[in-house]
C-alpha cells in the first residue's frame, strides 16, 4: 500500500510540462532545486521553493471509518525563473507569467490531455492554486522569480 502519493505526481507534473510544445526549447525544467547556474536560459524548477528548501506540504487523514483508506492534501511548490541580461523588467515579467500560463493550461483538462487534472492519474485532481512574484535587478540584469504551487488531493 502506498504511504504517499507525492513521488508518482512530482514525476507526473514533470512529465505533463515537459511534453509542452511550448517549454521544448530554451527552458530547463527541473527536478527539484538548480544545482548549478541557471542564469542562461528560463528554468521551471518543481519541488523548490526559492523562499526555502519547502518542496511539498502533506497532509494526511482517515477517508472513512476503519481506517482502509486515506486522504492526502498536498502543495508541489515550484519557481518559474527567468533572466535576459537586459534592464527591461516588462520583459522578463511578462515572460515568467506567459510560463506561468502554460503551467495552468498544462493540468486543465483538454482534448489531447483528459488526465491533466489527474497528472496523468497519481492523484485524484490537481491544479493551480498561488504564485509569488520577485523582481530584481542583478549586475546582469533584470529578472523576475514566479514561486507557484499545484495543490492536490489524493486518496491512498
């Protein structure tokens, strides 16, 4: 019997995004936090909170009497990052929201994708549900940081 279902969505949520036409190129997406520069190209980090070292929130209870079932709430934090080496900060902030919209349209069921909502069956619904946004200035640049969690409900 499973304890959890965080491993299967985690791996589900990076499936779902990086099968995205629209993240094929010039974006990383990764699992869990950087380990090394990513100031290069736009990065979709999942399981990171750039706030701390937070990946998921868990929380859990009996689905019913007798104990045979449980319900699990969790929250996959993640953070859209984006960096141009320019000091337009217009354009790096509409370019970590337009990721941003992509993350949502990713787990909204759709034609193509029915199971979205499910990542792909490992819970059973998930969706968007915050966004942080930073902006700041570097010596290289403008850049904005989107901290964004998909909440989900599963039953194990």
């Amino acid at each position: 019997m499973a304890t959890s279902a965080v491993p299967n969505a985690i791996t589900e949520l990076l499936a779902i995004l990086r099968a995205r036409a629209e993240l094929q190129e010039g974006v990383h997406i990764l699992d869990g936090p950087p380990a090394e520069d990513i100031s290069r190209d736009d990065v979709i980090a999942v399981g990171w909170s750039a706030e701390g070292d937070q990946a998921v929130e868990i929380a859990q209870n009996f689905n019913s009497a007798g104990a045979r079932t449980r319900d699990e709430d969790f929250a996959i934090h993640g953070v859209i990052d984006v960096w141009t080496g320019d000091r337009e900060m217009t354009v790096v902030r509409a370019r970590v929201f337009e990721l941003f919209g992509v993350i949502e349209d990713a787990i909204r069921a759709s034609g193509p994708n029915p199971t979205a909502p499910t990542l792909n069956g490992s819970v059973l619904w998930a969706h968007l549900t915050n966004g942080v946004l930073r902006q700041f200035f570097t010596d290289q640049g403008a850049r904005a940081a989107l901290g964004f969690t998909v909440t989900c409900h599963a039953r194990i």
